[in-house]
C-alpha cells in the first residue's frame, strides 16, 4: 500500500529543513567536527613531528647560547641550568675524548644529595658508570662518553663548518667547537636529547582527547541548538512582521539590541509600513476627492460634445465656442492627471543618486523670465531680488518645478496688482527663496493648511488644477531637507517661502 503525504505537509517539512535556525545549528556542528578532527590530527598523527622539532630546535639554541658564553667564568652554571632544564647530556671534551665537563637533568640533584665535589657512582642502562674514562679526566666528571663518541668525533673532524647533527630512532646529536673558558686551544661542545618520549604518552592523551572529543561535542550540540534559537528568535519575529508589511494590524514593536543588522532591517520594514500606509492613503484621496475633479471636466466634454451634435454644429460661432470649452477641459483634465501622475512618483522617490551643484540663482531667474513672457501679454509684472552664486546640492529638474508651481500659484492669485515678487538671499546657515503675490490673501485658519493635497481646488475657489500644485512644492523641498512656509494677511497678498539648511 502506498501512503501519499499532502503537498501541504511537504512544504511544512521542507520549510523545517531549511529553517535558518536548523541550518545555523548544523553549521555549529560541521564547525565543531572540524575543530575536533584537526585537534585530533595535531594530537596524534603530527605531536610527534613537532615535539622532536621543538626538541632540536631548543638543542640549537641551547649549542649556540653556550658557545657564546663559553669565555664566561661562569660557563659551567649555564651549562646545568639548560640540562636541567631541557633534559641534555652535554659534554666538553678533547678531540681525544678527554672530558673535560659533563652535565645532565639530574646533576643538581646529585650534587645536593651527595655534596659538592663528592664523587660516586651510578647506574645507566645495563653499565656502571665511574668517574674513570678512557684517556685522562678532569676532576669533577662523572659520566663515561657515551658509545657512540668515536663516530661522533670522525663525523665531526670530517665537517666541513665545524658542526655536526644528526638524529637515531631515539636521540638527537648536536656538536661544535668551542673556546672553553680557561683552555688554550679550542674544546668540542657534545648535546644529546631523548626524541622519542612522546610515544609511550600518546596513547594516553588519546584517550583522554577521546572523552574530552565527547564531552566537549555533546556540551557543544547543546549550547548551538540554544544559540540558534536565540538568533533565529528575532529572525522570526521579523518575518511576522513582514507578513503584516500594509495590514492594519502591523505592529511595529519589535525588541531591539540583538544586532544592529536585524535592528536595521526593523526600522526598514519601518519605513516600507510607513510607505505602504502612505500609498493607500493617497489611493483612498484619490478615489475620494480626485474623482470629483476627474469627472468635472469629463462632463463638460460630454455635455459640450453633445450640444455640438444637438443643437450647434450648424451654428459657426456657437460651435467654435463649445470647442473651444471642450478644448479647455481636455487640458484641465491633462494637467490634473500629469500633476497626480507626478505627485505619486514623488511619494516613492529618492534623491539619494540623483544630486549635483545646482546653480538655483540662474534656476530662479530662468522661471521667473519664463513666466515674464508667458503672462507679458495680461500685464503681469515679476519683480526680482535674486542674489547671483547661490548654489545648493539637489535635484536640478525637481528644484525647477518646485519654484515653478510656487510662481504658477503666486499669478493665479496676484488679483488685480498684477504683480509678483521673486527674492532668493543666502545668509551664513540658510538659503531662503520667495514668492510674494499681493492678492486677497489667505485666512489665518487655513495657513497650516495650505500644503496639503487637493485644499487649494476645494477651499480657493478651484483656481488651481488640482490641488497639488504646492503639496508637489513641499514634497520637493522635504526631499531636500528644507521647509516651507507661508506668511499671510488678508487683503495684502501672500509670501510663499522656501528654506534650506547650507
């Protein structure tokens, strides 16, 4: 019998497999088993190796910090104290064998057991060591050359540099010629040491890595399935948080401090919500105010269209005149769905990559020539106080329609003055545009409100297209990093100002 599993019980397991918290846990354990099979490795198969090259390494230092002390008056004391503590047998001797003074790790004691210059005998390996050597011996040495010295000091006359090394399954021989202390002619330096210690400890330090291995890996499994769950904690939580990006019931509580990477994901998802919750809300302005003044100018077409085909497509000027208003609506209609079309990519721009030096005195002064001509023939009149080098970082082509809409509104309600006033001044902290019309002004109650979307058709009278016109101005200008302002007095006209921060 053959048991299906459903699609959906296949995606939840599949999720599971590829969780960023399983995942993070197994890279801990595939860290874990290549920390411990390298320790192994180091502990086992390579310890050897690199315990007998510290030892050689150790002996030739040792060699070479005798030879250099070996005027020294105190010569022999350094000689005990680096056998003691490096475990050496060192000799000085002739080239005839003759020693002259030997030492080992357990000279010291020695000494302290027997007393200075009491000589003795002792055992090494399978043969009684005395005092006596072949040849003479100095007072004072107590060891007898080991068997292999002959071939030692052959290997050495035959040198070439006057150094000799070499290494047997157990020993490590070094030897040099020295300038003893108290000695006319040059003495030889003999070192020996014992490479093959390790062996007999390395089966019990690998049983002891064996349950450190264990130990250490079951402790190790433990704490990174905690530690994944500590870091998949916050990832989780903000992938709620995602999935709630636009709803109304998206939070944005989420607890900070873990790292600053996941904090700045949460302050972007921020932002999005932010972004997200402003487009619905121009969606719902749209469909709620926009429609009325779309379908305005829809029905003055239709109704011009219609009375054209009625009544006055026989009368000449009748007709020229009903076209005339069809043509007017029809750019009514265009300029409103260019201003919101504009608006909307303002919402969900950035001018991060799009800024340069922008020249605003020539900026200024190009819309101020273009509405002097435009309005020219109505006997509009702009005057100008433009102060020349003013500069600031920006958007050129967004400047431009900023302080263009802010001239548009400034001729619409200049009133019959008709006259409209440009001024841009830079001081030590700010660069300050205006626009002054000296038209009937705007009520005190309805200043703050002045910027916002559509209040401009709705509550002046519907002089201006849409609405938008200054809301565009301090979407701009916010892009910018300044701020706008409006000082107003009923029956004198209106100062629209713009600020920027150098």
């Amino acid at each position: 019998m053959t048991i299906s599993i459903p699609s959906e019980g296949r995606d939840i397991n599949l999720k599971k497999i590829r969780s960023f918290k399983l995942k993070l846990w197994l890279y801990f354990v595939l860290f874990t088993a290549i920390i411990f099979s390298v320790l192994w490795l180091l502990q086992t198969v390579f310890l050897q190796s690199f315990y007998n090259q510290m030892l050689i390494h150790n002996t030739k230092e040792a060699a070479q910090k005798i030879v250099d002390n070996s005027q020294q008056a105190d010569i022999n004391n350094l000689i005990d104290k680096l056998t003691h503590d490096n475990s050496f047998l060192v000799y000085i001797t002739d080239e005839q064998g003759t020693i002259y003074y030997s030492a080992d790790e357990y000279k010291e004691r020695r000494s302290h057991l027997h007393g200075e210059g009491e000589k003795f005998e002792f055992e090494f390996g399978d043969n009684k060591m005395m005092p006596e050597n072949k040849g003479e011996h100095k007072p004072g040495s107590y060891r007898i050359l080991p068997s292999q010295y002959d071939s030692f000091l052959k290997a050495l006359k035959e040198s070439g540099n006057g150094i000799v090394e070499y290494s047997t399954d157990t020993l490590y021989v070094y030897g040099t010629y020295i300038n003893y202390y108290g000695e006319d002619s040059p003495l030889i330096l003999y070192i020996s040491v014992t490479i093959d210690t390790v062996g007999p400890s390395a089966a019990i330090i690998s049983v002891m890595l064996l349950w450190v291995t264990i130990l250490s890996i079951l402790i190790g499994f433990i704490l990174s399935w905690f530690i994944a769950r500590r870091f998949a904690r916050p990832v989780d939580a903000l992938t709620k948080k995602a999935d709630k990006l636009g709803d109304a019931d998206y939070s944005s509580d989420f607890r900070k401090g873990f790292c600053s990477e996941l904090d700045g994901l949460s302050d972007t998802l921020d932002s999005t919500n932010e972004k997200l919750q402003r487009a619905k809300d121009f969606q719902m302005e749209l469909l709620a105010n926009v429609s009325h003044d779309l379908r305005t100018p829809l029905t003055m077409i239709k109704g011009y269209a219609e009375m054209i085909q009625e009544f006055s497509w026989e009368d000449e000027a009748q007709c020229k005149s009903d076209l005339a208003v069809i043509i007017k609506e029809s750019d009514r209609l265009t300029a409103l769905v260019n201003e919101i079309l504009e608006y909307s990519e303002l919402q969900t721009e950035s001018l991060s990559h799009d800024l340069e030096e922008v020249d605003l005195s020539g900026l200024v002064n190009r819309v101020a020539d273009s509405f002097a001509v435009l309005y020219k023939p109505e006997g509009v009149v702009i005057g100008r106080d433009i102060e020349s080098a003013v500069f600031l970082r920006g958007n050129a082509s967004r400047l431009e329609r900023a302080f263009y809409n802010l001239m548009d509104n400034a001729v619409r309600h200049t009133g019959e003055s008709k006259t409209v006033r440009v001024t841009l001044q830079k001081t030590q902290h700010q660069i300050v545009a205006s626009v002054t019309d000296y038209g009937k002004g705007i009520p005190l109650s309805e200043q703050e409100h002045i910027w916002d979307r559509y209040y401009t058709s709705r509550q002046r009278g519907g002089k201006g297209v849409s609405g938008l016109g200054l809301a565009i101005v301090r979407q701009i200008v916010t892009m910018h990093k300044g701020v706008c302002t409006v000082d107003s007095t009923e029956g004198k006209g209106s100062t629209f100002s713009i600020r920027f921060d150098i």
